[in-house]
C-alpha cells in the first residue's frame, strides 16, 4: 500500500471491496491480487480475486480461484460468504452472490 506499506492483509480485501462497489474494477483486481499474495492462508483472498477477475472481464479465470481455495483450504459456502457481508444496498450483495455463483461457489 503506499500511505503503509506494512498495513493488515485484510485492509486490502476492504480497499478491493470498495474499489469494485466504486466500479474501479482496475484498482479493484490490483488490491485482490495483493491481498492474496500477503495472506494465501485466507478464503476471502481466493473468493476477492475471483469477483474482481469477474469485473474485469476475465470471469473465465474465476472458477480456478474458487478451486484453488477448494484445494488449499478446504470448502467455504455463499451462506458464509453473505453471513459475513452487510451492505446497504442489498442488490449489491445479490450481484455478487451471482458472480460467485457463477465462479463455483456454492
């Protein structure tokens, strides 16, 4: 990060997570990729980067992310996913239920 470079792995997830509310889907797949390179132990870090890969027009990319969580971490669900998520526009939350949907989680 440049304000902190030795700033929490999951400041990241959050900076992704608003840049792709904002629609900077670029800055979006920039902060997904970091995040997973500084904590590949975490489900969220394989689940941001496949819906900013989604918006960015590389969705067929997002399903190897999906099993590769899958593989390293075992199996995380969109119950989960949506438990752990509260947003104010709930159609937000619906669109990215669908792209998970769509990248194999379940």
């Amino acid at each position: 990060m440049r304000i902190n470079p030795r700033s929490k792995a999951w400041v990241t997830y959050n900076l992704s997570v608003a840049s792709l509310a904002a629609g900077d889907e670029k800055a979006a797949l920039v902060s997904a990729k970091m995040y997973l390179e500084r904590d590949p132990s975490e489900p969220y870090a394989y689940i941001n980067l496949a819906l900013a890969l989604t918006t960015n027009s590389r969705g067929e990319e997002a399903p190897a992310c999906i099993l590769q969580m899958r593989e390293r971490l075992g199996d995380m669900s969109i119950a989960e996913f949506i438990a752990s998520h509260r947003f104010r526009d709930r159609s937000w939350l619906d669109q990215l239920v669908v792209w998970l949907r769509a990248a194999g989680l379940r």
